[in-house]
C-alpha cells in the first residue's frame, strides 16, 4: 500500500499517545523518514527537526555508528535474560555511562523508558531508607507543572492538571512543592533567571508539615520541559540540594530531556554544578533509536543494598528488557557518535547564536516570553481568551505546513534541536516561526 493511501484509508485501529485523535485523522501528518535534521513527510516534503523528535535524537537521524551497532547486535545476540544473567555489552555502557557522571554517582540500573526511570528512582529512594533502617521515610516530594513520565509514580509526583485529574487519588503520601515560573519578574530571561531562588524554601514548608523523618526523596527536573521550558532560577538548585542535606532527603534529578548534552555538558548535573543521588535518564542515551532509559545513583545508595547474604537478590526490581542487548548496542554507539561529534558539549558553542536567534522573536506578534538555556527554546504567546492551548497548537499546524517541527504545551511552544543543528538552520526555525506567528488569529 502506498503511504498516501495508508493516510487516508487505515488510521482508525491506532490510539495515538497524547495525540488529538480526531484532529489528527482527519488531517494526518506522517513521517516517513528521516536523515540528520530533516524529516520527509508522506507526501515527499522535507520538514526540519526542531525538536529532536521527542527531545530524543540529539545526534540528528539515520546515524551510521548506531544503526551498524543495532544491526550487528541484532544478528549476533538478540535477546539475554534480564534476570541472574548478564552479556558484555550492558557492562560496557554501563562502565562508560558512569564515567560521564561526577563521583560519587558511579552505579546505573537499565529500564526501558523515561517513565520506568522515574519508577525505579522512586522505588530505589523508599527501600533506600529501609535497608538502612529508616523505613518510615516513605514520603515523595515533587513540583507543581513537574513531568515524570505517564506512570502512576510519576504522575503522583508530577505536577501537569491533565495528566493527573483522571486517575483517582494516585500514591498516598506524596506533596509538591510550589513551581518556579514568574513571568513578572522574570521575562526575557536569557538563561537561568535572576529571581526565585527563594522558590526552594517551599520545600522547608513541607518539611516542617510532614516531619523529615517521613520523607523519602524530593524529585525535580532541573529543567521543566514538558510543562512548558521553566528554566531554574540562579541559586535555586543548590538551595533545594542544601535543605535535603539538612534533612536527609534523597534529591533526585530527572534528566530524561537534559541528559546528553542539550545543555551544552554531558547532564544538567554538571551545568549546574549540583549532584543529585539520583538521577533518571531515557531518550538520548539511545538517540531515540531504541527504547532504554537507566537511572544513576550514587555509591552510597548502592552500598547500602549490597549486604545480607550473597545469593540473595539485593533489589526486587527490573524489567525484562533492562539492558536489552539490542538497546545497549544502542547506546554505544550513541556515545561513540556524541564522542567522535563533540555533541555532549556543542550546544555550548552554540548556546549564544541560540539565544540571540530566539529572543529576534521579542517583538513577534502574540510573543509574551522568550526563554533559553543550552540549545533548549521557549517562546510563550498570549492565549486566545477562553480557548488556552489553540494559538499555539495553530502555531504546531501552520509550522508544520511550513517545513518546521516544533512542540507545544498549553501556550507554549518549546524547541529543541539535534545538537548537530547548524546556524543556517537555526535562522530558518527562527524566520520561520516569525510567519507563522505573525499569520495567526
Ligand atoms: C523529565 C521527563 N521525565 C520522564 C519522561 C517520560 O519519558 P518516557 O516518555 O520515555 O516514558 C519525560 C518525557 O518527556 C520527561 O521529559
């Protein structure tokens, strides 16, 4: 069947994920392929990825090194079980995904998915504590506007309305803390903004409501990006990374878009300069090529399971596909890509031409904000009155038509491009948008 007429006879079976269904159907956009910064649509035309996909394929499309890894691995070991067997290849990414890492950071645990990350974090945090005989610190602390994946750990720590109000009560004993977007203190922020370090001192609140004792772990995206880009506040990390040290609250960090170089430095960790005790990843360490996330923690936390007597599992935890060969051939040659390219710190020398190209868009029509940090852009536009996510989901479509892929939550629209994107192309996003923009209602 050509691929015209699969668009327009067989669309029905399919449920798409956070997808407008109906909308979508009626007027379907489908890829087809994809080579480094370009996609081609169905209908043969090239769109420009400013997005890497799903802030996933930081190393561009169709990358040689990855897609020979994945072949080879394929025909040479399809599958070992997850569970009391191991292969070469999962220690070897392992070894050297650590070795990315600052000490004391230095074990990671494979899942298969951003969303399983943040479960496995989560869960790792709890029985943490309870191996070293505080099993009452079973309390989870996230943020308000937080996105940690769609599973029911991550959605109770999460703080995004929609993805929360229709499943039920969720996890008991979870709390969040206030989120740090202040567009009336902080607009136009390039990079990380002057105000709301004070932010943080929400956590104390909860911490004396709940007690310290009762509280496992304080989870947080260093960078919101799903709910929007909310870029943290100078001194607001560190001041949240403080209050856990006082109270003996584990801070994970939820790496699964800035992990990999799209701040500019292999993890958010290190353009911070804060470090976490856990920190959950997913997307780049793949490339988006095959499913895989992998949670770092510190040797501390490790330590603590590794007693009891030996035959014993230390951790009941894991799925079927942890470290799936295919997927850890994967990620190899995903870092050996990023190695050979210089992409775990390119968005730095690009960082400056990024900002300046995006804040041009200050005086676009309907352009309330503009905010950047690494190769990660938001522009915020005034919702139409009474029908909040429709000018910016209009942005999406008329984008798209145009030949750009971008993103976009509630009023948002939020971009992040391969870290292979070249200058020209970040001017064609820009110019582009700025179209779009002054097209729209
Ligand atoms: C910060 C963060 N955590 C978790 C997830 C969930 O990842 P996945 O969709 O792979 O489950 C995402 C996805 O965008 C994310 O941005």
């Amino acid at each position: 069947m050509s691929h015209s007429a699969l668009a327009t006879n067989n669309l029905e079976a399919f449920w798409m994920p956070f997808t407008a269904n109906r909308q979508f159907k009626k007027n379907p956009r489908l890829f087809v392929g994809a080579k480094d910064m370009h996609y081609t649509t169905a209908d043969g035309r090239q769109v420009l990825d400013g997005t890497a996909g799903l802030w996933c394929c930081n190393a561009g499309h169709g990358r040689p090194k990855i897609t020979e890894a994945v072949q080879r691995q394929i025909a040479e070991l399809d599958y070992a079980p997850a569970f009391q067997m191991g292969h070469p290849h999962a220690f070897e990414l392992a070894a050297r995904l650590t070795a990315l890492m600052p000490s004391p950071i230095d074990h990671v645990f494979f899942t298969n998915s951003g969303s399983e990350s943040v479960e496995t974090a989560l869960k790792m945090a709890i029985a943490y504590h309870r191996v070293r005989g505080e099993g009452a610190r079973t309390r989870l602390i996230g943020r308000e506007r937080g996105y940690h994946g769609v599973n029911f750990g991550g959605i109770s720590v999460g703080g995004i309305v929609a993805n929360r109000k229709m499943f039920g009560p969720l996890l008991a004993g979870v709390d969040h803390i206030r989120h740090t977007h202040d567009l009336s203190r902080n607009a136009w922020s390039r990079g990380q903004p002057e105000n709301g370090a004070e932010y943080a001192e929400d956590l104390i609140r909860l911490v004396q409501l709940h007690d310290p004792s009762t509280i496992a772990a304080v989870i947080v995206e260093p960078v919101a990006g799903s709910t929007g880009v909310l870029i943290p506040p100078k001194g607001y990390l560190e001041r949240l990374r403080a209050i856990c040290d006082q109270h003996g609250i584990l801070l994970i960090f939820d790496e699964v878009i800035t992990g990999f170089g799209r701040l500019g430095s292999p993890f958010a960790v290190d353009h911070f300069g804060v470090t976490p005790d856990l920190v959950t990843t997913a997307k780049g360490i793949t490339n988006g090529v095959i499913p895989m996330g992998a949670v770092f923690c510190t040797s501390q936390i490790h330590e603590a399971f590794m007693t009891g007597p030996e035959h014993l599992i230390e951790f009941f935890h894991g799925y079927t596909y942890s470290g799936h060969p295919v997927a850890c051939a994967a990620g190899l040659g995903t870092l050996d890509t990023y190695e050979e390219e210089g992409l775990l710190t390119r968005g730095a020398e690009l960082a400056g031409y990024w900002e300046d190209a995006l804040h041009s868009l200050r005086d676009a029509r309907h352009v309330i904000d503009v905010r950047n940090i690494g190769l990660i852009g938001a522009i915020e536009l005034e919702p139409i009155a009474g029908e909040p996510t429709k000018r910016a989901f209009s942005a999406f479509l008329k984008a798209y038509d145009a030949g750009i892929l971008i993103r976009t939550t509630g009023d948002i629209i939020a971009m992040s491009p391969p870290l292979i994107i070249e200058k020209h192309q970040i001017d064609q996003l820009v110019t582009t948008l700025r179209d779009v923009l002054q097209g729209l209602d």
